[in-house]
C-alpha cells in the first residue's frame, strides 16, 4: 500500500501546532478554538503555510469532530430532564428567533439583496455553533452550571429549527415551487418529531444493547450507532449534531459514565480538527474587504445573542452573572452558517464573502467573551445528578 508521505507530513505539522496552541491556551486558561480557528486561517488557501494535502482528511474529520462534540455533550444529561428542559424554554425560542434573524434579514434589505437572499442572511445570523458552544461548556467547566440547560434547549431548538429551514432555502435556491419547498418542510419537522419521540420513549433500551464490559467494544457500538443516527438526521435535512446529541441523552448511569471516559480522547482530537476546518474554510483575501461591515453586524448580533441568553437563563431562575454566561455562551456562529451561504453564495457575489468574515469574527469573539463573562461552581444538585448519570 503506498503512504502518501506529503498527507502524513501536513497532518504531522498541523497536530504538533495545535499542541502548541493548546497548550498556550491552557496556560493563559483560555478555551483554545480561537487559536485553532487563526490556525486554521494561516493554513488555509491565500495564508502564510497552505496544506493542501490534508484538506481532504480536515474535512471528514471536522465532520466527525462535531458529532463527537454533541455526542458527548449528551451523555452529561438525561433525556426527561433535557425533554422538560425544552418545554420551559420554548419562549426562549421564539425571543431567539426573532432577536437574531431581524438583523441578518435587515442588513439584507439594505444590501439590496433579493428575497432568497434576505432569508439566507437572516438564518446565517439566527443559528449558533453548536459544536464551538459545546467545546465552551466542556473547557470552561460550565457543564453543571444551572444556566446550561437553558443554553442547551435554546441550541437544540435552534438547530430543530433547520431542519424545517434548509429544506425550504435549498428548493427555493433551486427555483423549486412553494408546494416542493412546503412538502420538504413538512417531511423534515415529522421525521425529526418521530425520532425524539421514539428516543424519549425507547430510549432506555438502549443503553443495555450497547453495554459491553470491553472499552473497545463499548467506543465501536456506541460511536458506529452515533454516526448512523447522524447520518440519518443530514439525510432528513436536520442536522447531525441533533442526532449525536439525542444518542447521547438516551445513555444513562454507567453506560453512559464509561462512554465519556473512552470518547474523550477521540472527542478533543476531531474538535480541534473541527475548529481548525472553520478557518481553513476562510480567504483572508475575501475576509478583510468586507471585514468592516462583519464587524457591525456582529456587533448588533452579540447584543441579540447577550438578550436571548439573558432571557434563556432567567427562566431557570438563573442569578444576573449565570444570564450574563447564557448570553456570551451563544455568541458564537460556525458550521452552519457556512452552510446555509453554501446554498446561496453563487447567487450573490458580496454575500459568501460577508457571511464567511461574520462567522470568523464571532467564533473568535464568542469564546474570549464567554471565558471573561465568569463562572460559578456547579450547584450541588446538579454535580450530583451529572455524576448520577
């Protein structure tokens, strides 16, 4: 079999860089995704070290990187709690909803931009990055937290949200008619209600079918279902992460204990391959011209952001400085975002380019304003039932 040498290189200097990164952040206690995403920036094309050879393998990993991500985000709480959860915060959703697509919808009215082109803008502002969120909450220690529930259900119905909406840009984007756009809406909303609705249900049959006294039995059965599910979640146009994360709602009590300990490894290696994508994924020759208008919108947006999670949190009877993590929490934009412009960018020749700088500049600011916005120890009640789990 040959080794490809150049790959094996690039991957080689790519792991040793983020080790330095790493470990630079650690000593400063700073989550390192914004120095993978600037990494990402000087190695991708038009930056300082290029590497072409490892594009493929970024790619794939990024994509396994932020099921992971999920996955293990999930195996921190059970399903009946996080189902109650999403109850309560439902009005957190509607606020999310309305405070942050009226910006993106707003500044492509003044761009000029067509009605495809507004509603696209609108979504890219609208969703946070559920996987830069979950690698915050894990660096950060902010897992026990009494106000991540709320910041979880706010993610969660987010992205429950696109699976009803990249249906109906996608047909849209395509010339497709209002009743393809409305079929395609409605086949998504009731493929993703079946599945929690069956995981709440039959959830807790799962954790003994995958139950295996072996670590690597265990990881292969737990990771091979997870990536199953996700796959199955892309295909109904929901998101993978949704489905990564209700696997790992569904596993409880020691199954799920022994789950984390042996996919953490994995875990942190493609969350960094995952960040690092996010920047490889950015021009700085498309990124500084229209860094400026970026800049503002992302201004407004943290602001919207800040008020969604105040609002999130206060609902979980959250004190002033919890609110105030809510918030920061949910500042960061990324992966679908970059996806929503995927299915319009050629439609519009300024709107990539500005989506891509928007994304940049909060999935840097996002983390440094979370790690500033404080912390408190985890309540006693929740330590207990995440280690009850």
């Amino acid at each position: 079999m040959h080794t490809p040498v150049t790959l094996l290189l690039e991957l080689g200097i790519i792991l040793a860089a983020l080790s330095v990164l790493g470990a630079v952040a650690r000593r400063f206690t700073l989550s390192p995704v914004p120095l993978y995403l600037l990494a990402g920036l000087a190695l991708g094309e038009g930056g300082i070290a290029p590497v072409p050879a490892a594009g493929e393998f970024v790619e794939i990993g990024a994509a396994i990187g932020v099921v992971l991500l999920l996955l293990t985000l999930g195996l921190e709480f059970s399903l009946t709690e996080f189902t109650a959860s999403l109850r309560r915060h439902v009005p957190s959703a509607l606020v999310d909803l309305v405070l942050n697509a009226a910006p993106g919808a707003a500044a492509g009215w003044l761009l000029g931009l067509d009605g495809i082109g507004i509603l696209a803008l609108a979504g890219a502002t609208y969703i946070s990055s559920s996987g830069i969120v979950a690698r915050l909450l894990a660096d950060l220690h902010r897992l026990g937290n009494r106000e991540t529930p709320a910041v979880l259900s706010v993610l969660v119905m987010e992205d429950f949200a696109m699976a009803a909406y990249l249906p109906l840009l996608a047909v849209l984007a395509a010339g497709g008619p209002w009743w393809q756009a409305a079929l395609g809406v409605l086949a998504a909303i009731g493929a993703v209600l079946a599945a929690f609705t069956a995981s709440y249900r039959w959830g807790h049959h799962l954790g003994r079918l995958l139950s295996h006294p072996d670590a690597e039995q265990l990881i292969l059965r737990v990771l091979g279902l997870t990536l199953i599910v996700a796959a199955g979640a892309e295909l109904i146009h929901a998101s993978a992460a949704v489905g990564a994360f209700l696997v790992g709602l569904t596993l409880t009590g020691e199954t799920a204990k022994r789950s984390r300990a042996v996919l953490s490894p994995l875990r942190d290696l493609f969350a960094a391959v995952f960040f690092l994508a996010i920047g490889l994924s950015v021009s700085p020759d498309d990124l500084l011209p229209l860094l400026p208008a970026a800049l503002a919108l992302a201004a407004v947006t943290t602001a919207t952001k800040l008020v969604t999670g105040r609002y999130a949190a206060s609902r979980e009877q959250v004190g002033r400085r919890g609110q105030l993590r809510a918030g920061t929490a949910l500042i960061a934009r990324g992966e679908f975002s970059l996806v929503i412009i995927g299915l319009v960018g050629t439609m519009h020749d300024n709107l990539a380019p500005l989506v891509t700088a928007y994304v940049f500049v909060l999935a840097i600011t996002g983390p440094v304003l979370t790690r500033f916005s404080g912390a408190l120890p985890a309540t006693k009640a929740r330590r207990t039932a995440s280690i009850t789990k």
